[in-house]
C-alpha cells in the first residue's frame, strides 16, 4: 500500500471517528444535560446529593415519569394525547368519591387505573373509528373528561379522611416512598414492551410510516387504541398515586400536567414525527426538568426564571436532535 493510500485511509478512519463522537453527543444530548445539571447543583448545593432530597425528587415526579413513559408510546406511535391531565383529574376525584362514599381504600385506589383505561380506550374509538387526528381528538376528550370531574366534585374538593388512603403517596418502605417502588416497577415494564415485544415494535413501525406498516399486514388501529388505552392507564395510575398523596379529590388536579408530559417526552430525544423514541429518554427528560426546579429552590433562586432556563434547555436539546436527523 503506498504512503498517499496509507494517509487517506487513516484520514477517513479519523473522519468517522470525529462523525461518531458527535452522534453520540446528539444520540445521548439528553443524558450529557443530565449530567452537567448533576454536576453543577453537586457543586453548588451541598445538600443536593443527599438521601432525602433524592427521594423527595423521585416521590414527586412520580406521577409526571408514569405519564411520560406511556406517552412516549403515543408520540413514537406518531400521535398526541392532551387529555392525559384531564384523565388524571378524572380519575384522582372519582377514587376520592369513592373512599368517601364505600370507605373502601383499596377499592378506591384501584378505580383511578380502571378510570383511566376506559377514558384512554375511548379516546383510540374516536381517533381510529371517526378518523380524527389525535391532536384534535384529545384535545375535545379533555374538555370533557375536565368537565366531568367538575361535575362529580361540584367545582369544589372532596377530601379523604378514610384511614389508610395516603398509603400509596405517602408510605415508605425502607425509608422510600412506595410511590417510588411503582414508579420503577411501571417504568420498567414499559420499557421492556416498547423496546423488546412485538407490539413495541408495532408502535415504531406504524409511527415511522404508517401505509407502509398497513401494508405489512399490521393491524394500526389496533396498535392505536391500545396506545392511547395504555396512555389513560397511566394517568389513571399516576392519579392514585397523587390523590394518596394529598389525600383529596381536585377537579383541576392534572391542569398543564399532559404538556409537561409532552414536553419531557420532546426533550428526551423521541421524534413528535413518530418512529424515533425511548422510555428512557423520557424518563431522563422528566428528570432533567425535576433537577432544573429542585435547583432553584435549593439555591432559592428566583422562580420565574426556572420555566426560562427550561425553555432553553429544551430548544437546545431539540436543536441537537434537528442537527441529527439533518445529517442523517
């Protein structure tokens, strides 16, 4: 081999090497965030790295990653859910109503999840049924499942004094919130269906392109309704946890929480365009957000910056992704 060919052959090894070191960096730009966050609230705040201020973070975003995780199915899947924060109002003041009225804890508790699936069902029916877009479809599902806990609390709060509701949001085992427990327990089952069963890989091939998914002989609006079936089971899970927790019933309770859901879904790296995604990311999203407001009040920073900081923090990270996908 000449001297010419030996140069040009160690200059495209370093090319690819420089072109891999930077999709990594944009392949895990949500992580090295991550990271950098970590290591600068390590740095300023001495009691960020401790026990209970970890724990407190995971108790209180519970709910908010149950949510993400399952929404990063309908988002890779190439569709929106806005009506996950109604869902969780819905079922949160129904679960509340109930251990009022039976005095039935567990009763209680488990009727958020089965509140949650049934709404979740129904928005699938009317998006693959009446053929309307996800975006359109949820966002008029919210409005009515809102109105719905508004009517069954009459406006106002329906508060738990049933003995052992807070079990779920405010018991700890081995001084960890059994929030926490679920929390993990959930997210790794979600993990596992989207990234190692055939329906996850269902999910990918309809939101990457759904004639030819149709084509292949699978079944998308079945694929649908059982990701927006598993999108309400989610927020049904996430509202018993958060109504324990408070120990009442609000019909307001999930105000906002589906567009921070969506936006930590985004901020993890999983495409709005379908077919690109993780639960990781999601989850790693979720966190980055939690880190960034846990931060501010260590620091006792002023608030009103926080949703700034965020905001650029996510143009940054869907910026790198952009970067990716342009390059590919």
């Amino acid at each position: 081999m000449t001297k010419e060919a030996v140069d040009t052959s160690v200059t495209t090894v370093r090319a690819r090497a420089k072109l891999s070191v930077k999709d990594i960096a944009i392949e895990y730009a949500v992580l090295i965030l991550l990271g950098a966050v970590l290591i600068v609230l390590a740095i300023l705040s001495p009691s960020f790295f401790t026990f209970a201020n970890i724990v407190n973070i995971l108790n209180q975003n519970a709910s908010l990653v149950i949510i993400a995780a399952a929404g990063t199915f309908v988002i890779v899947s190439g569709n929106f859910d806005l009506s996950t924060g109604a869902i969780y109002s819905v079922a949160g003041v129904v679960s509340a109503w109930l251990a009022v009225t039976l005095g039935s804890v567990w009763i209680a508790l488990l009727a958020a999840p089965v509140v949650g699936l049934g709404l979740g069902a129904f928005n699938g029916i009317i998006v693959t049924r009446l053929k309307v877009h996800s975006f359109l479809a949820t966002l008029a599902s919210s409005m009515i499942f809102t109105t719905t806990a508004v009517l069954i609390t009459g406006g106002s709060l329906i508060t738990v004094t049933t003995p052992g509701f807070t079990i779920l949001g405010r018991s700890r085992i081995g001084g960890i919130f059994i929030a926490v427990f679920v929390l993990v327990l959930v997210v790794a089952i979600f993990w596992v269906v989207l990234s190692r069963s055939v329906f996850g890989r269902h999910v990918y091939a309809v939101g990457g392109n759904r004639n030819a998914a149709e084509l292949s002989g699978i079944r998308v609006n079945r694929v649908l309704v059982y990701v927006m079936t598993l999108s309400g089971l989610a927020a049904g899970v996430a509202a018993a946890i958060g109504v324990s927790r408070i120990s009442s019933g609000q019909p307001l309770a999930g105000a906002g929480l589906e567009l921070s859901a969506i936006a930590a879904v985004i901020l993890g790296g999983t495409s709005i365009y379908g077919g690109v995604g993780a639960v990781w990311r999601s989850v790693s999203g979720v966190f980055l957000i939690a880190l960034i407001g846990n931060g501010f009040d260590l620091m006792n920073l002023n608030p009103q910056l926080k949703d700034m900081v965020t905001g650029f923090i996510i143009l940054a990270a869907v910026g790198l992704a952009a970067a990716g996908r342009t390059r590919r």
